[in-house]
C-alpha cells in the first residue's frame, strides 16, 4: 500500500459528522419556521414593507452620498489647479524603438 506508514493514525470524525447533522437540522428548522411565519395572515405584507423602507433607505443613502462626492469633487478641482510643460515641443519622430524589438517580431508571435 501506499499508505504504510509507522507514524500514522486514523482519527474518528463522528463528532464532526453528528455537528454536520446538526447543523442541517437547525437550517431546516430555522427555514420551516420562516415559511410557517410567513404563511400567517398579515406577516408577508409587514415583511415586505420592513424591507421595502430598507431598499429606499439604502437608495437615498446612496444618492446623497454620490452628490457630497461631486460636490467636494469641484473644489478639490479647482485647489489642483492644471499642470503643464512650457517651452517645449514634442513631436512623432522623437519616439525611438526598444532596442532589440520592433512591431514586426509581435506581428510574427501573434498566431
């Protein structure tokens, strides 16, 4: 075999396997008593509204953030100021090739 080893022992996992069957029926008991909640008269609706104010809320949330950021964008804008170069002049043929490439070697690789 290839597992013959002097030093290995085999531990027990039942413990873990009845925290396993456990842990399922707590799932579904927690999902029966969920249906069971919901099925009783005037639940559903209570529920949906709780999480109808909770989608608004974030929505609204989220608006206001959004204009904050835009509008303390503008004057961290106008603080940066612009940066530029003067008194200089670039141009397409001071653009020089990698020394030892050139786009016919990608062209070659490509398929």
């Amino acid at each position: 075999m290839a597992n013959d080893v002097n030093n290995q022992r085999k531990a027990g996992t039942g413990k873990s396997a009845l925290g396993l069957v456990g842990l399922a029926v707590a799932i579904i008991a927690v999902i029966a008593v969920a249906a069971w909640a919901l099925m009783q008269p005037g639940v559903m609706e209570q529920v949906l509204y709780v999480v109808a104010i909770i989608v608004v809320a974030i929505v609204v949330i989220a608006i206001v953030a959004y204009a904050v950021y835009a509008l303390a964008a503008i004057p961290v804008y106008a603080m940066k100021g612009e940066q530029y170069q003067e008194n200089v002049d670039y141009s397409i043929e001071d653009v020089k090739p990698v020394e030892g490439k050139s786009l016919d070697d990608e062209d070659k690789n490509r398929f």
